[in-house]
C-alpha cells in the first residue's frame, strides 16, 4: 500500500516497479500483494508486454477510503502484524512475539483436536483435554483479532469469531447436556466444525507463507486454493456423518452387563467437553 500512495485511483503500477519502491523480496512482496487483494484492497491485472508477462497493481475503492483513513487518523495504528511504512500499513509476515503465539496456539489445538477425536470418550481424562482445547481457541482467536491489523473487520477477523462460536457451543452442549435428547451430536458436530476452521485457517497460512507456495499462487483468490479448501470442506462433511453414524449406532447397539442385563441405549461424549 505505501508504494500506492501517489497513485491517483485507477492508475497501475508495474510489479517491478513496485518492488524497487518497498525494496522487498519478489516472494514477500508476491504475498503482500496477495493479501491485500484478497482483503479488496487493491486490484492485480495479468498480461503481456510484447511476449514478455506483466503484473500491475492499482488501487481499489475500498484501499483508497483505508489509506485516506489511515492519512487522517490521530491515532497512528500500532505494529502488530502489519508495519507501518510511509503512513501507510503492509503485512508483515515476518512473525511478532503476538503471532509467535497464535502458530503456537494453532498447531497445539490441531494437535488436541486429534488426540481427542482418536482417544475413549467420555473419560475423566477426555474432559479435560477437551477443555485444553477450549484454552487453546481462545488464545488462537484472540491473538489472531491482534494480528490481523488492516483497519477493517475481513476474513481472519471473522475466522475467529467463527472459531469462539462453534467451539462455545460444543463445550455448551457437553457441559449443560443441550438439547437432552440430541447433546452429543451438537457437541460432535461443532467441535468439527471449529477444527475445521482451523484447518481453513491453516490452509490460508500456507498458501500465504511458504515461499515455493507464494510463486505458484500468488493471490489467495487463486482456483488452486478454492480447490484445497473444497477439499477441506468436503472432508469434514464426511467426518461428521461419519462421526454422528457412529455414534447413532453405538447409543442403539445393546449392551450386555456383568449380570446379563441387556442395556439398550448408551451415551458418552464423542469429543472435546
């Protein structure tokens, strides 16, 4: 965005020239420019010069009412995430102490997630890593509010909130037993849900941040990555029909006791709680 500031609205600027501007590397300033159009803050054009490619980037409506806001603003945005060059803000992906916190943060829930979903439920033990993977969402949304600083509420900001939702109402349903009858499949289906926003999260990341990533898809509005994240999608669609079958049949199997009484239907908290 610094490098746009002159620009009239509408007039492109050269790829090239715009890296000689910023002084960045062609793979960091790849990603920045793909952030920033995905956020709509500026638009990027693909073409040719005669037979050699050619990349222009322009500003939007959107960046031009973000950089006269950040032009006038009395109070200058603080470094977290984004720096600030020539009073205008660029991500920065060279990681702070805050987004140290979030990867962090990120990979240990995935990580509980797992254990939870592949170990006995309903155990002691179960419960109380569920609610290490509620701690964990929590500091993973509330830093990822931090980090992602563009002066606007956009996609990583709504992630989070998502995330808080869903993993809110899963821990309701295991810990008040809501609805009565139908706990455990709510509590099933939006402890799911929230890992797979974490895994969408993630996807964004990597696409974002790894370098052999960034120079084969430089904008995250790529066909690529709508494809990894309908791959994704469809994935967790399955886990939970999955899941929720299992534990359908597993409520309505018999079970026979030490006395030989037959118990008829069984309960047990399928995740997380």
């Amino acid at each position: 965005m610094a490098a746009l500031k002159g620009l009239p609205r509408g007039e492109r600027l050269e790829f090239v020239r715009l890296r000689a501007i910023v002084n960045a590397t062609e793979g960091n300033l790849g990603a920045h420019i793909g952030t920033l159009e995905n956020a709509g803050y500026i638009k990027v054009e693909k073409d040719f010069n005669g037979k050699k490619p050619r990349t222009r980037v322009s500003l939007t409506e959107p960046g031009a009412r973000l950089r006269q806001l950040r032009r006038f603003s009395a109070r200058p945005p603080r470094r977290r995430g984004f720096g600030r060059r020539g009073g205008e803000i660029a991500m920065n992906l060279d990681l702070i102490p805050l987004g140290w916190m979030h990867l962090i943060a990120s990979l240990a829930a995935i990580v509980a997630a797992l254990i939870i979903l592949a170990r006995p439920k309903g155990t002691s033990i179960h419960k109380r890593r569920g609610r290490i993977y509620v701690a964990l969402i929590l500091v993973t949304s509330a830093t990822a509010l931090g980090i992602y600083r563009f002066g606007v509420f956009f996609f990583p900001h709504w992630f989070a909130i998502a995330s808080l939702a869903t993993t809110a109402i899963a821990f309701a349903a295991a810990r008040f037993k809501i609805p009565a009858t139908g706990w455990v499949h709510v509590h099933l289906t939006f402890t799911l849900a929230s890992v797979y926003i974490l895994i969408g999260g993630g996807v964004n990341e990597i696409f974002l941040r790894v370098y052999v990533l960034r120079r084969l898809v430089p904008s995250l509005n790529s066909p690529t990555v709508g494809v990894t994240h309908l791959v994704v999608i469809v994935s967790f669609v399955v886990l939970i029909v999955y899941f929720n079958a299992r534990e359908w049949h597993h409520r309505r199997t018999p079970t026979i006791t030490a006395d030989g009484d037959v118990v008829a239907d069984r309960s047990g908290s399928p995740a997380g709680g």
